[in-house]
C-alpha cells in the first residue's frame, strides 16, 4: 500500500514564500498570545501557590463550590472543571502556599463537606508549591529548555559539516550572552527566546547552514507550540515544558531525513541546482515524513483523546508541536538551507570538488 | 550463516533477561528459590499512580545555628557563675554571635583564660570598654557555623526517617535535596494532616519552673520581669473541638530537656480512661529530674512542647528513678504521636513544608486505567496500520513494537526507575516513535527495490542507509531526553526514563533485530519477493 505516490514532485521550494507568510503569521499570533497572556501563563509550578483537584458525587457548579469555600477564606479561588463533564472533578486555584496553607487537604474537603454533605466530596490531589520552590523551578525549565538547544545544535553542525570548533566558540557565546541576561533579570520565555535568536545569529555568522536550518525550524516549532498553548488558555507547567522539550528533540527527526537525503544526492553530485536538488529531496523523503510523524501522532492523539484530564496538556502541547514539526521540516528548515545557499553557498558551481570535503562517513 | 545465528542468540538472549526482570512485576508471588538466584524487583509506581504524598520540606538551619548560640550563652553564664567572673549580661545577638557585658572592675584576663579553655568553637572578638566596663563579642567559627548547619540537615533527616519508621509507612523515600532541604515521600499515605504533623513538628519537650512571684498580667501588660518569657498553652477539647488558650509566665532557663529520653509511650488512664504519655529519663536525665523537682517542692513545673505549655503541674514531692507523665487531653492517635515524635528526639531545627503534592489513591488509579486504554487503543491504530501498509513485513516491525515495550518494562524494573504518569504517556508516545526507525528503513527499501534491486541488495542497502538516518534522528530526541533527566524532578524524570529507553530500545530492534528476520527470510528460505 502506498499513500504518497513515489513520483510525487511538489514544488515546496519555489512555493517557499507562502510558507514564509504562513509561519510569519502563525509566529505573530503566538507571540501576540504569548504577551498577552503574561504571568497568567505559568501555572503553580512556576510561580508557586496551590491547585486542589475535588471530585463530587453529583454535578455542581463553580458557585456553590465557592460558597463552600467561603468558610475557610478562599471564596476567591480560581475554579474550574476539570476532564470530561461526566466526571464531576473540579481544579481549585489559589495563590496561596506555605506552611500554614500546607494542609488545604482536609480543611478544603471539610469545608465542601458543609455544603455537599459527607461522601459527598472527594479531594483527588493538592499540589502545594511555595514561591522559592516555583523560582527553582522555573530556573530549572529555563536551564533544560537552553541545554537542550546548544547541545541540539552542536550535534547537528557537527554532524552535518563536520565542523566542531565553530559548535565549541558557540557554546561559549551562548552561555556568555545568557548569562548576561540573566544578570540582567530577563523574563524566561524570552530569555529562552534570546538565546535561540543568539544561536541563530552564530550559526550564520559561522556558517553553518545545515545546523542554522535546524535551528531555525526549532524556534519557528518551539513558538508556534507555546503560542497554541497561550492562546488556547492553557497553562506551563512542568509536564508542558516537558513536552516542548520533546518537540524540540523529535521535530528535528523529520528535518534529519530530509537534511540526510540532501547530502546524499549533493554527494552523487548529478544535479546541478541546489534548490531543485533541495525540494526533490523533500519529495523522496515526504512519504515516510509524514508516516513517521503519522504513527507517532496516533499515539499521541490517543493519549489527548483517552489518557484523563492530568495528561491532557501535555499530549496538546505534543500533538500541536509533531505537527508543526512535521511542516516545518518540509517548509521552514530546507527552505533556510536553499537561501543561505543561494547567497553564500557553493555548492549548485562546483558539486564534483566539493564531493571529497563533504564525504564525512563511507 | 554463523553469523546469522549468532545474532538471533544475542536477541534471545536480550528479551530473556529481559523477561527475567519483568516476571517480578506481572506475577503475583515468586517462590523463594527463584527470587533468591533471579531479580526480584518490581517495577516501582511513582506518587502519581498509587497515591501519596510527596514533601519537599526546608530545614530552617539559621534556627540551629541561633539555638546552638543561645545554649552557648547560657553554658557562659554558668561558667562565669562558677569561676566567680562577675558580669551584667550575656546574650545571643543575631545568628551566630555572643555578646558578653562584664561588670564594672571585672579583669579581662581571666575571662579570656576560660574562652581559649572551654569554649574553642568562638572566635573572641575585639574588646570595647565603656567606662570600666568590657565588652566584648564572641563569634562561632564560620566551619563551626557550616558544621551545625550540616548536622541540622542530617539529623533532621534521621529523625523524620526514624518517626515514619515508627509511623508505619510501607516503602517511604527520604533523602537530602540540595543544601537544606529534605525530600519526603510517602506512597499510599491516606491521613495526610496526621502524616504532616508527625513530620513537621520540631519535638523540643523542655521543663521550665513557672514563675509565680509576679503577676501574669502585668507582664503581658508590658513589665517583664528579667529572666522571664510568657508562654501559651493552646489546648482542643477532643470530644467538643473547642480551643481554649491560656497565658504562663515562665522562667526562661531550661531546667531539663527531651534529650535525655529514653523512651516514651502511651499508657491508659484506669480511672478516666484517658491515654497519657509516659517519658522516662536515661540516668544523666534521671538525676537531673531528681534535683529539680527536690529543690522545687510545691512550685509547678510546666512542661513545653515547641513553645506550647502542655501542662504546669504542682511538683508535689521530689521523683527519683527518672519517670515522668505528660497528661492532657489526647485523642488516642495524638498521644501514640506524641509518644513516637518525642521518642525519636527533636529535631535540630525547624522545617518548612515548601512543597506538597498530595495523589488520592482513586485517582491514581483513574491515571493508571486511562494510561493503559490509551497504550491499547494507540498501540493497536500502530499496529494495524503497520500490518495493512508493509503487510508482512509490518508484522515483523509490530514483533518488534512488542518487543520494544517488553525491554522499556524490563529496563525500568532493572534501574529500579519508577514507573510515573508521565512515564506512561512516555511509553505510549514512543509506542509511535519505535515503528518509525522501521518505517524509515522500509522506505528506503522499497525505493531500493524500485530502482530494480533484487530483495537480498535491497534490504541490505535499505538498512544501511536508513541507520545512519534513524542514528542521527534519534540522537536529538536522545539529547532533549537526557537533559530532561538531569534538570527534571519525580514525574518528569520518569517521563525522561522511558522515553530514553523506547528510544534505545527501538534502535536495537529496529536496526538489530528485524534484520535477523529478514536476512533469515531472504538467506534461509530463500524468499523470492518481499511482502513490503
């Protein structure tokens, strides 16, 4: 059985500027939603505070949950349904943390109990994380999603052009220009921000294209996704950082394939066009790009769809970032290669010299 | 051909280990002889699937160091009693300071003799007289300082272990996290308010002579007589739940310590059926009670508890052979309680629950029910689509999916890793990245064999070309997955865990393993065309 026939020859390349306005435009949103959305955007996790998850044995409303909860003084929690309908499980939201708030357990299940009568209320989960707590949390999230970009990067240079040092001088500019940020006491989305703008700035400046590719395709994934996350009013917490964390790591598998195939036919050295070398390579390898991302996205779909209310953010951030990712491999990361290319590059005027720099492997 | 068996040998003898290592976790009960030669090990549930209590708690280590200082002090003044160095005031100031006012005429020579001989820990200061005075400030050595603080976290971590020990809590994890915090973490843990008492309280039992020359009042008022403290006595009647709060006003010297417990434990009053706390004393304690309560007939003695009086009885007569009653009015489990916090001693200094998270058993259970719903119906939409795209040899790929979630199982079993929420989604999320090392060398295959190679060249070059590609993929999702590991925390940890083991595990079979079955295909029974 074959979906995608094998002589298929779509010109992504030559269409690359509607592309461009697409993931200009879906950018801006995410990053409109991004601001917009502020401090609200960060769940307890990060900036501290407590969420109590109640489950009731008949359907009730936010209201009466918050005359119930008026006895102990948190009449102003944030309350919301939690998970399907059906399931009668509500998310009490409050700033408050530490020790005197430490047992909201029983004075939460107590208090509801007034209202809704004994058995009548099941407290399922607290999470209690006090400010210092959310702060070092935080830093940690800023610390991984950074790590995880350099050494993501340094692989892919060093991979492709066989080139370590310029990755070295890189890992240290990176860490000398977040560092100073975040002496400067920058916010972490964009600090996270800055530092991909600053990776990508050494990957021109350095020359390496298959690497300033990749890189590209990762922010242009890693926005888009925290973007969807904003504007769909849904909160990071630690399991949704988690998530772009992954996505940074698997996006980068569909742009491999393609990135692959590109050396290989530069290698053969036939073609003499780079660009059309570069879209008939994402031609030959559309078909298991989009399999590989198929499958994968199965999964995920059933976990947003099956998996419950506690991993439903983290399969909606996976779910929107395989399938960016799977575009931007197509649309974003091979179109950057071709323009850096077509300016600076070589490669499209001498193939056949080029061969014996380039054979890394075999 | 040898060299074909000798890779089937090394498949089966892979999933046999690894097999070896899940039969713990999917069978009930292992005989004894098997569980003594063969792993025995069970695949560990995180917080999140089987309910309990996770608590990040901060040892307040300032507190230590201000206490240590504080009895310092008091170790001075009764030194300076004893040599018959006369002095107006000796007091702690800030953390880790002393100040020492001496009197007017007091020598400084002799003073400094009995610094330099009793107490090597203080870095004497720079003396300043006023008039005829000498004053002089004493500072704990700054190794000292990180010393009481290492001993706060450490001691503070025994004796919590000490009380869940006593507590009855199957399988709790406790260790140090960073420089002064302690992580908690209890499975399974229903009354979780009891739990955290237990845990939080700082146990500091003293004995104090209340102080019944001067008013109450007045002190409150704002005349505190020197040498004195007001104190509260906080009780909740059990049975009506009514707080009622009274007002001490105590000598602030301590006269006796729960440091010199041996044992404490619960008893039942005969007349009023009331559980009481029973304490007795080692024999330093024993004969310190005895003095005590001798040189202080008829005056009461109040009994406190973290800064709350507990009682303040009437010593009636002097008790000799080191036993003592803390009465009140207990519910029994806070007398059993109170029996196990001051029977594993108090802690050095004050925690601070700083984060809490708290799993219902329920809902555990609802995570666990749904996590493996969505494996199954995730994992058969692979399955099938496999089976009806590559045909047969999509069901070699599904072989080796299964084998994959085999070797993820077993690796978490044999790293003793534990099993969290995210760690399922992990499982199932990579349920869907494992066929896409096969689907990427399926591909290649298949164009192989467009370009009209024969199936032996085809699966041969098929799979070279594609494991570089699925080697360079997979590196980057590897690299996100390790510095998840390193900067995550419990549940995203666990999630980290398998993702790296799907992933690892799929390059094995993907790569390894199917093309044992291929080339036994193509060399053995000499197939003539694939089912691709």
């Amino acid at each position: 059985m074959e979906l995608i026939r094998p002589d298929i020859n779509i010109d992504f390349v030559g269409k690359r500027k509607y592309a461009y306005l697409l993931s200009l435009t879906l950018i801006i949103l995410s990053l409109i939603g991004l601001v917009w959305r502020g401090d609200s955007l960060y769940g307890i996790d990060f900036v501290g505070g407590t969420v109590v998850q109640v489950s009731f044995a008949q359907p009730t409303d936010a209201g009466k949950i918050r005359e119930g909860l008026t006895e102990i003084g948190l009449e102003r929690s944030a309350i919301q349904r939690f998970g399907a309908e059906g399931e009668n499980n509500y998310l009490i939201r409050t700033d408050l943390s530490g020790p005197e708030h430490g047992n909201l357990h029983d004075r939460v299940r107590e208090s509801l109990e007034r209202v809704y009568g004994k058995g009548g209320v099941t407290v399922e989960r607290v999470e209690m994380v006090g400010p210092k707590v959310g702060q070092d949390l935080r830093q940690n999230a800023l610390l991984a999603v950074f790590y995880a970009t350099l050494f993501i990067a340094v692989y892919i240079s060093g991979r492709f052009e066989l080139k370590w040092l310029p990755p070295a001088i890189m890992i240290g500019a990176l860490i000398l220009g977040v560092y100073t940020l975040r002496v400067l006491g920058m916010h972490i989305p964009m600090l996270i921000l800055s530092a991909l703008l600053i990776t990508t700035a050494l990957c021109w400046v350095l020359k390496l294209k298959y690497a300033l590719g990749a890189v590209v395709a990762t922010i242009h994934d890693v926005i888009i996704t925290a973007g969807a996350i904003a504007l769909t009013g849904k909160e990071f917490d630690l399991t949704v950082v988690a998530a772009i964390l992954t996505i940074t790591g698997y996006s980068l598998n569909d742009t491999i394939i393609v990135f692959d195939r590109i050396r290989e036919n530069v290698r053969k050295g036939r073609r003499r066009d780079f660009a059309e070398l570069v879209n008939s390579s994402i031609n030959q390898t559309l078909s298991r790009t989009l399999l590989t991302s198929g499958t994968t996205l199965a999964t995920v779909l059933a976990l947003f769809f099956l998996g419950g209310a506690v991993i439903h953010n983290f399969a909606y951030t996976l779910m929107v970032g395989i399938l960016v990712g799977t575009y931007s491999s197509a649309l974003v990361a091979s179109p950057v290669l071709v323009e850096w290319e077509t300016r600076f590059g070589k490669i499209q005027v001498m193939p056949a010299k080029k061969q014996g720099n380039r054979q890394g492997r075999k | 051909m040898k060299d074909l068996r000798w890779r089937i040998l090394v498949v089966v003898a892979v999933v046999a280990v690894a097999l070896l290592y899940l039969l713990p976790t999917l069978s009930k009960e292992l005989p004894r002889w098997w569980t003594n030669v063969f792993p025995s090990e069970k695949i560990h549930l995180g917080l999140d699937l089987q309910g309990g209590m996770h608590l990040l708690l901060e040892v307040q280590t300032d507190k230590a160091v201000e206490n240590t200082a504080e009895r310092l002090a008091q170790e001075i003044k009764d030194d300076f009693r004893e040599a018959q160095i006369r002095f107006r005031q000796v007091e702690r100031q800030g953390e880790d300071q002393i100040l020492v006012t001496l009197a007017s005429g007091q020598p400084w020579e002799p003073v400094n003799n009995l610094f330099k001989e009793k107490f090597p820990t203080l870095d004497v200061g720079t003396r300043s007289s006023a008039g005829d005075q000498i004053q002089v400030v004493l500072q704990l050595k700054p190794a000292q300082v990180q010393h009481l603080k290492k001993l706060a976290v450490d001691q503070g971590l025994e004796t919590i272990r000490n009380r869940i020990d006593q507590f009855g809590v199957t399988e709790p994890d406790i260790m140090t996290q960073g420089e002064n915090r302690l992580l908690v973490q209890l499975p399974g843990i229903a009354d979780t308010q009891r739990a955290i008492d237990l845990i939080g309280k700082t146990a500091l039992l003293e004995f104090k002579l209340v102080d019944e020359q001067h008013s109450v009042d007045e002190a409150v008022a704002g005349k505190l007589p020197p040498g004195d403290k007001i104190y509260h006595g906080t009780k909740v009647d059990p049975a009506t739940g009514k707080v009622s709060r009274t007002t001490y006003l105590l000598k602030d010297r301590t006269l006796l310590t729960g440091e010199y417990l041996t044992n404490a434990e619960v008893r039942i009053d005969s007349q009023y059926n009331r559980p009481y706390v029973a304490l007795s004393f080692n024999d330093t304690g024993a004969r310190m009670f005895e003095r005590l309560t001798g040189e202080h007939v008829g005056e009461r003695l109040a009994i406190v508890l973290d800064d709350n009086v507990h009682s303040a009885p009437v010593i009636k007569d002097r008790i000799g052979g080191g036993n003592a009653v803390i009465e009140g009015q207990f519910t029994m489990d806070e007398a059993k309680d109170l029996a196990v916090v001051l029977r594993s001693g108090a802690l050095p200094a004050p925690v601070k629950i700083i984060e809490q998270r708290t799993v219902g058993p329920s809902l555990g259970r609802d995570s666990i029910r749904k996590g493996l719903i969505s494996m199954a119906v995730g994992g058969l939409a692979v399955v099938l689509f496999m089976m009806v795209y590559y045909k047969a040899s999509g069901v070699i790929a599904d072989l080796a999916l299964i084998i994959d979630i085999v070797l993820i199982m077993a690796g978490l079993a044999a790293l003793r890793a534990t099993l969290t929420l995210p760690g399922v989604a992990g499982i199932i999320l990579t349920i869907g990245m494992a066929v896409d090392a096969n689907v990427l060398i399926f591909e290649r295959i298949r164009e192989e064999l467009r370009l009209g190679k024969t199936p032996r060249a085809a699966v041969d070059t098929g799979f070279d070309r594609a494991s570089i590609t699925i080697l360079d993929a997979n590196v980057t999702t590897i690299i996100a997955a390790v510095v998840l590991w390193q900067f995550g925390s419990g549940p995203i940890r666990g999630f980290a865990t398998t993702l790296m083991f799907g992933i690892l595990a799929s390059m094995f079979t993907a790569i390894f393993g199917t093309k044992i079955v291929f080339d036994y295909l193509l060399q053995k029974r000499r197939v003539k065309t694939l089912s691709i």
